[in-house]
C-alpha cells in the first residue's frame, strides 16, 4: 500500500516538472516570435529539448502510476542534473530558481530511491 502511494507521489512529482519544462518550451517559442534580435538555430534546439524533455518525464510519470520500471533511470537521471541546475543557479544568486527546483527534485529522488530499493 505504501509503495503504490509512493509511486503515485512521483508520478505527481514528474507530471508537475514535464508542465513546467513543457511550460518554458512555450515560453521561449513565444519569445523567440515577439523579439527580434535572435539566434533561431539555438532557439530552436532549445525548444526541441525543451518539448522531448518534458514529454520524457511525462512517460516517466506515466511508467511510476502504472506500476512499471521503464520510467525509473529516466526520472532519477533528470532530477539529479536538476540538482546540479539548482547548484549553479545558487551560484549565481537566483535562488528562488534553485528553491522552485530543489523542492520538486528531491522528493522526487528521495521516493524514486526508496521504490528502486525496495524493487531491487
């Protein structure tokens, strides 16, 4: 019972980031179509990436709610790098970024660890 509730708490988790990255996709579409000194080989990478990883997590949550395994190394893989994005915005003094981060990247981790576990 416990570990469904864990599963459902990082599919929530990772439902919640894949809306933010797909969010700041949108995001830089929009800018990239109001401002006009831009670069649009890069821009347009970015937001590839920016889609691809939020439709990841999105099939990441997804694999957590259904009860499968193929969801797991995707999950704790982009919330690790997101700690690291959050060390280097802390570095850089935007630590509301860092905070927004840190608060869905490590409950994430913590309940995708402790699944692992107890999977394994």
């Amino acid at each position: 019972m416990i570990h469904n509730s864990k599963r459902k708490y990082v599919a929530v988790l990772l439902y919640i980031e894949a809306a933010i990255v797909l969010a700041l996709g949108v995001w830089l579409g929009v800018l990239g179509l109001t401002h006009d000194k831009k670069e649009l080989a890069p821009l347009l990478g970015v937001i590839v990436f920016a889609v691809l990883g939020a439709v990841g997590l999105f099939a990441s949550g997804r694999g957590y709610k259904n009860g499968k395994n193929y969801g797991r190394s995707p999950a704790i893989l982009a919330n690790l790098i997101a700690v690291g994005v959050a060390y280097y915005q802390i570095q850089g003094h935007f630590y509301i970024g860092a905070i927004i981060i840190l608060v869905l990247a490590l409950p994430t981790l913590y309940f995708a660890f402790s699944i692992a576990k107890n999977e394994g």
